[in-house]
C-alpha cells in the first residue's frame, strides 16, 4: 500500500488565492485490491471525515478526533 496522501482542493476555495484548504485522503491498511470494502479517512485538528473510497463523491461520516481515537483503539483490539 502507499503511503502518499491524496490532496484536495476545498470546493470553496477559488482560483484567485484567498482562504483554501486542502484535505489528504489516506485508504485503510487493511482495504484490499480486490474491490472489497474499502474505507478512507481524511483528519483535520478538529473532525475525522470517512468515506467509501469506491464513492468518493458520495456521503461522509465525521467524527470528534478524541472519538475515532476511542473507536480505532477499539477495532484494534476486538476478536473478528
């Protein structure tokens, strides 16, 4: 897997300089090649944004930094 992020130009910002922000997209380790799900997430100081990374303009889930903390220590730990 890369580790290079994906980064996107808000759609708020203009051509014209001005206030822009960019967010990286990184893909879950353990999304595999083969189309299966696969889970994106982008962190920002204050909201963790996830999506499908196979509907990338689809809907996002954001999560409070100290919560998508709590949850991957969680899956980190769980039996499958």
């Amino acid at each position: 897997m890369s580790t290079e992020l994906a980064w996107f130009k808000s759609t708020y910002s203009s051509n014209e300089g001005g206030e822009c922000v960019e967010v990286a997209w990184r893909k879950s380790s353990y999304s595999g090649n083969e189309g299966g799900a696969c889970v994106e997430v982008a962190e920002t100081p204050g909201v963790v944004h996830v999506r499908d990374s196979k509907d990338k303009s689809g809907p996002q889930l954001t999560f409070d930094p100290a919560a998508w903390k709590a949850f991957v220590s969680f899956a980190a730990t769980a039996e499958v």
